[in-house]
C-alpha cells in the first residue's frame, strides 16, 4: 500500500512525498503550475525561456556552480515545459538531499535572470532544431488545427518573433507572478523522510520566498473547441508527416481511464490496431502510432503516421477504418483484455523508478487532479467495459469532427489523403 504524506508551508507551497526504503536515492521536483497557456499572446514562449534561464544562476550560484554542484554529487538535474506546467526535476544519492534542495530552491524562487542574451541564442538554435524535426513539429501544427488561436495551439517552445524581441523585464514579471508559493508544488520520492524534508525545505526558503507574493492569475477555460481544420506545411521531406484527431477529455473526466485502453487498442502498443494494420501487414511506416493528452478543461486525441507518398491516402483509409470500427464497438474480449494488461503492466513498471513516482505525485497535486494508489488505478483500468470504449470513440474520434495536419512536398497530395477520412475538412479549407 502507498502512503503519501502533504504539508502546506506558510508561504503556500505544498510537499508531498512518498519514502521508499528499498533505494539510496531521492527524486525531487518542484512543479509549477504555469505553461505556455498561461501565457499573454505577446509572450508566447516565456514559460519555456525561463526554463532556460533558471540555470544560468541564481542569487547564490552561477552557472558552471550549478552544474559542478551537481556533477560532484553523481546526481542527475533537469526541467521541462509543458502546455499547463513547468517542472524542475533532479535525482541525488539520498545523503545530498540537503544541497539539492538547496540550490533547486534557490534556482526556482532567485533566479538572476544574467547571460539574457547567450541563452536566447541557445533557445533560437532548439527551436531551428525543432523545425527541422518534422515529426516532432507535425504535433505543434495539429494543436493548431484543434485548438486554432487558443493559447493551447501555440507550440510550447515558442517562437522567434517573441524570443528575440522579449526583455529580462518581461521574463522577470511573468516569473514573479507564476513562480509563487500557492502556485509551486514539491515532490519527493525515494529514501527519505517528510518531516525532515519539510523542515529543509523551509530553512531553504528562507529569505528567498517573498512573504507579500502575488495570487496567480486564473487560468483561461476553453468553453468551446473551434470547428476542425486543416493544417500543413509544405518542406522537402522524404516521407509526409501526418495528424489526425480531434479534442478530447479533461484530466478529471472519468472516462480517462476508458481512453487510456481506447489508445492501446488504437495504436498505443506493438499488437495495436494501427500498428499491425500499417507497419506489420502491410509495411507502410516505420512509426505510426496513437496519442492521447489531458488538460484541466479539455484534451487532444490523435493518431500520427510517417509514411511516404504512394502510401499516404491508404494509411488515411485505414485510420478511417479503423475508428469506425472501434466505434461500432467491435472490440474482442481478448482484445480488450489484452489492452488492460498492458497499461497495468507498464505501470507497475513505472513504479519501479523513483522519478516516475515523484512525477505521479507533483502532478497530481499541481494539476488538482485526484492522487489514486496503484491498486485504484488497476481496479479501475479493470472495471472499464468494451461499450466504453466503443461509446469514446464515437463521441470524440468521429470521422466528421477530425482535425488534420501534414508536412511534406505537396499540399494537395496531402489533400487528396484527407479526403479519404473527412472530405468536409478538405473543402471547407478550400473555401
């Protein structure tokens, strides 16, 4: 049985932990909950530039003293953006807890915001590499198509126009804002004890947490998804990149659990529909694969293929295929069993690690989303019945209402592709 423990400080930071004695390790993050949807228009990507900059140094350390700190300790130290969080994550030898803290403390709530303009370059050059990634960029140009001028259709990384025109002024209001104690979640995992990291915790915000911080602004709620549409960028690419899907369920919904099966049957494993129909059988792509992401108000389901130009418009009619038929509820016993087995076995799996555990616990608290047991969990993965599934699908993946984006050599190749799965798409892009 897990047991957490959850402390609230003064300041309003929470501390949640789980102690797991069997390892000498401790995974510790400091989530906030800020991403790039909370981001003014103008400031698109800010989120992920102070992701950045919270290494180039802080009051206390510089830049190389943070990675040297690190480096002498054989610990592991990192961040990610995300579209409804940010998090700084980092793995030490439980004896260095302290220093961790420490200098993870002083890198959230002091950063010095120095050296602007070298990690602006650095950020410029990600997202030169990102565009030159088109299977990666495919899914930022499918947000678009979902969620059109929402904040969660902009690409989490950001873009050049902001990147290099934004000021530290800027960065630091958004940060003195967003990175406040109600706002900023603490996660531990691993050989430690709560009390104790408690009171570290606190002798390391000393002086650093402002005790008059601001509230965080509310976040906007998308009330309605826009109609679908159609995106694509035209690069010379040997294969066409492609996106179909169309929103999905909040994080909170009940049916997340009927969804995370509903992907694995998809295209969320080796023996899944999509990929035995496209890869296996028919040796169409290398990758193709099902997806599934949840916000607080809303989500995104999808599918991707990589494939080249003679077989575009066939991996379209098989998606199509496909989706139908799950929505008919033609699910096997065997099929749905086997879907099961899969999500439980990956997540007993998981639990093995002591970030991912830390992960499942900032997570949860950050987004207000209810913290399950494992054993929850599993008795509701098994609890999901095959009219479930077939009930998801033919609300959120029907043909009508799917979203699509595509990069590759020729628009209307891939047109002509769309076709095959949502001809409405297709004219009203054309309109």
């Amino acid at each position: 049985m897990q047991e957490y423990v959850l402390s609230e400080l003064d300041s309003g930071e929470r501390l949640i932990t789980e102690r797991v004695t069997s390892v000498r390790s401790v995974a510790l993050g400091f989530w906030i909950g800020a991403g790039s949807r909370d981001e003014p228009h103008p400031k698109a990507g800010v989120s992920h530039f102070i992701e950045h900059l919270l290494f180039k140094g802080t009051r206390a350390y510089d830049a190389q003293q943070i990675a040297e700190i690190f480096d002498e300790m054989g610990g592991e130290l990192n961040a990610a953006t995300s579209r409804e969080h940010t998090v700084v994550y980092a793995r030490v030898p439980d004896h260095h807890v302290e220093t961790a803290l420490d200098l993870m403390t002083d890198m959230v709530f002091a950063p010095s915001f120095d050296d602007l303009d070298n990690e602006r370059e650095v950020v410029l050059e990600e997202i030169a590499m990102y565009e030159d990634t088109p299977q990666e960029l495919v899914h930022d140009l499918f947000s678009e198509a979902v969620f059109d001028d929402d904040p969660l259709g902009r690409p989490v990384i950001g873009t050049r126009e902001v990147l290099s025109s934004i000021t530290r002024d800027e960065v630091a209001r958004f940060h003195g804002v967003a990175y406040v104690g109600a706002n900023i979640v603490v996660a531990g995992a691993g050989n430690l004890e709560h009390e104790h990291l408690l009171e570290l915790l606190g002798r390391a915000q000393s002086g650093r947490v402002p005790a008059d911080a601001p509230t965080p602004p509310t976040r906007h709620v998308l009330v309605q998804p826009p109609p679908p549409s159609l995106r694509f960028a035209r690069k010379e690419t040997e294969q066409y990149h492609v996106c179909v899907g169309a929103p999905g369920i909040a994080r909170s919904d009940r049916r997340r659990f009927a969804a995370s099966i509903l992907d694995a049957i998809l295209g969320g494993s080796a023996s899944s529909r999509l990929f035995q129909e496209i890869r296996e059988k028919r040796g169409m792509a290398y990758t193709v694969y099902s997806f599934v992401s949840q916000y607080s108000d809303t989500g995104l389901v999808g599918v991707y293929v990589g494939t080249r130009e003679e077989n575009l418009e066939d991996c379209f009619a098989i998606v199509a295929e496909q989706l139908a038929d799950i929505a008919a509820g033609n699910v096997g016993e065997a099929e749905l069993e086997r879907a099961k087995e899969n999500i439980k076995g990956r997540l007993m799996l998981s639990m093995e690690s002591t970030s991912n555990r830390m992960t499942r616990l900032g997570k949860s608290i950050v987004t207000d989303t209810e913290l399950l047991t494992t054993e929850r969990l599993i008795a509701e993965i098994d609890a999901v019945e095959e009219d479930e599934i077939a009930e998801l699908a033919s609300v959120f993946l029907r043909l009508e209402q799917l979203s699509a984006a595509g990069i590759g050599p020729d628009s209307d190749r891939f047109s002509a592709a769309v076709e095959r799965i949502n001809p409405a798409l297709v004219r009203a892009a054309a309109a």
